[in-house]
C-alpha cells in the first residue's frame, strides 16, 4: 500500500509545495536558467580546428571570463591592502569595502555586511561570513545562530543594542560577502578581504577579541591549528598600535548542531567576561 495519500499526491504536483519544499531542503539560490538532464548523454565533442596556414587568418583571442578577470592576485591584495589603511574611520571604511571590485563574492552576494553592535565595545566578536538572513537583512548574526549568540552575550551581561562599552558588543566577520550557497570561502577570497577586517579592528579599538569558529580563529592568529586546540587559549592579534588579547570559541552554528559542545563555549566566555573586569 502506498504511503502517500491522494492530498499528497495534489501536493506534489502544485508548483508552490515543490517550491516550499526545496527551500525547506535548503536549496535557496538557482544556479541556471534551466533544468538539466545529467542522465543524457554528453553531446559530441566539436571538430577539430584545421591548423592555421600561411594565408589564414588568426582568430581574435578570447576575451577573458569574469572570473578568470577577478581572480585574486598579489596586485588585488595590495590593492586591498592600500584602500583599508588609507581609511580612518569606520564609514571611511564602510564606503572602501563599497568601492572594492577585487572580490568576485560582491558580484554574487545581495549586501555587503559590515558590522552591528557597538562599535565602542570592549569586545569584539569576529565570525567567518555572511549566511543568508544575514546577507539579506545586510547585518552579521540575524539567524539562527545569531539568535543563540545573542543568547549567550546575554548570560555574560552583554548586549548587542547596548551603549554603553562596557555591556555591549561589536560584531563583524572575516568575510562581508555571502559565498553562494554558503560554501566554505576560498584562501584568495579570505586573503582579499583580511585587509579590511585588520583595519576595521585597529580603528575600533577593542579590548578584547572573540573567534567564532575555526576559520575565523585560523585567520586572525595566522595559525593552521584546529578550534579544537584553539578554544579555552588566550592568543595576540597584532596590530600595528600593539597587541590584542583573543580567545577562540565554537561558532554559535555548531552549537546549534552539537549542543554537548555548549558547556565548552560558556566556559571560554567566563574567561572573557574575567578577563575584560580586569582591563
């Protein structure tokens, strides 16, 4: 006997129930202008051009695709490099990140995610990128995860909408730009937009950093070590008015899939309420 009712059937053939449950599947973008049967068989393989004779003509060179044109080189990185540190402020650097073409991830995301919270905080909570509420409400930490962070700034006495800097907190990411589909970021993407994170660091000026997951960890302590060792250790970030303290922490998504992590997390987060009393 069949397990699907006749409802169910009408269901499935009603355009906006297969629509609602690929969204639910978490298929949220669509990556062509058609559907494609990948069970046909490929189409032959074009002929071989005849090799060009005295009186031939060369063909016109192809023009280069855009992402062989954004490909990130040392020349995009010291481009980057070059518009954070001529900023001094925060909207200064608001409006670089805005006129910045060297990243291929601003062609495909929908906002570019600075920041949120008090830029005058204590602390500063630094994620890996952009997910899709945060790409399209254009601020860091909306979803999910964001949600639990909020959650655990809170059991610290800490507040995202506060302004005062001693109870609230300033939140940006590695990244200000979704990767499609929420895949991991490349090295050359990170590269290309550390530049700016440095920058935005140095000129908010907190007392204390928090490296939410591995990735962000890696990056800001220039370490290939896991978060696994990194969580729970007091690490430096260098800028170049000196030095400030880090701890590395899971990121709220991880918690949200494994929530027997979650006593390592408040634990770490006691160390840094402690240590901001002491500064």
């Amino acid at each position: 006997m069949s397990n699907y009712s006749g409802a169910n059937d009408a269901a499935r053939q009603d355009p906006l129930s297969q629509l609602k449950w690929l969204v639910d599947a978490g298929a949220d973008e669509v990556m062509g202008e058609a559907p494609v049967n990948r069970f046909k068989a490929a189409p032959p393989a074009p002929p071989t051009p005849e090799p060009l004779t005295d009186k031939a003509t060369p063909a016109t060179p192809p023009r280069p695709s855009v992402g062989a044109a954004m490909r990130p080189t040392g020349e995009l990185i010291k481009n980057a490099q070059g518009l954070a540190q001529e900023c001094q402020t925060l909207g200064e650097l608001r409006e670089a990140l805005s006129r910045f073409e060297g990243c291929g991830l601003k062609q495909t995301a929908h906002s570019t995610v600075f920041a949120d919270g008090n830029p005058k905080a204590e602390l500063m909570l630094i994620g890996e990128a952009p997910g899709r509420d945060e790409d399209r409400e254009g601020r860091p930490f909306v979803g999910r995860s964001g949600q639990l962070l909020d959650l655990m700034m809170a059991a610290i006495n800490r507040d995202r909408s506060s302004e005062d800097p001693k109870t609230s907190i300033y939140i940006a990411n590695i990244l200000p730009w979704r990767p499609p589909g929420n895949r991991n970021p490349s090295l050359e993407e990170i590269s290309l937009c550390l530049p700016f994170l440095k920058r935005h660091i140095e000129i908010a000026q907190p007392k204390i950093l928090l490296a939410l997951g591995g990735t962000a960890a890696k990056h800001l302590l220039e370490t290939p070590t896991g978060i696994m060792k990194l969580r729970g250790r007091w690490a430096k970030v260098a800028t170049k008015d000196g030095e400030i303290d880090c701890m590395a922490t899971f990121h709220p998504a991880y918690l949200l899939r494994q929530p027997g992590q979650k006593k390592y997390a408040w634990a770490d987060l006691l160390q840094v309420e402690q240590r901001l009393q002491q500064k």
